[in-house]
C-alpha cells in the first residue's frame, strides 16, 4: 500500500488521542497511521500513513475536521 506523509496543526488533538489513532484499524477510505510524530510547542503534527491514494489521505482528514498544509507520497527503507 502506498505511504504518505502529511502535515496539519495539533489542536483539537490530545497526546492520548493520536496514541488511539496509531493502532485503529483502517478506516472506511482505507488510511491506517504508520507513524505519528507531533510537537505540542509547535502545534505541528506530521502524519505518516498507508491509504490508496492522497484522496484517501484528505478525506480522511476532512472526516476529523482538519485540512493537511500539505500531502506527500514517499517511499520508507524500513522492510516492514
């Protein structure tokens, strides 16, 4: 499955929160999170998921109510 990575602001997220997300199921547009890194003093967070395309990505996002700065697709040298 492809991988992206993409950015948006913290808020409205809780540190708990993304911990939830990091091990949901895929959802219904078939986006599960690889990785999520965040920054709570800089309201950043940077998402690393799998889902079939970047349309996937944005409606996943737009589900939670937040719009991505930006989404890229990229590549990993990890195996897994």
């Amino acid at each position: 499955m492809p991988k992206f990575i993409d950015t948006h602001p913290m808020e409205p997220f809780t540190e708990q929160q993304l911990k939830d997300l990091q091990n949901a199921p895929a959802d219904e547009f078939g986006v599960t999170h690889h990785d999520i890194l965040f920054s709570k003093k800089d309201n950043l967070i940077y998402c690393v998921l799998e889902a079939p395309n970047a349309e996937a990505i944005h409606k996943h996002h737009a589900k939670a109510g937040i719009s991505c700065d930006w989404v890229r697709q990229v590549e990993s040298t990890r195996s897994k």
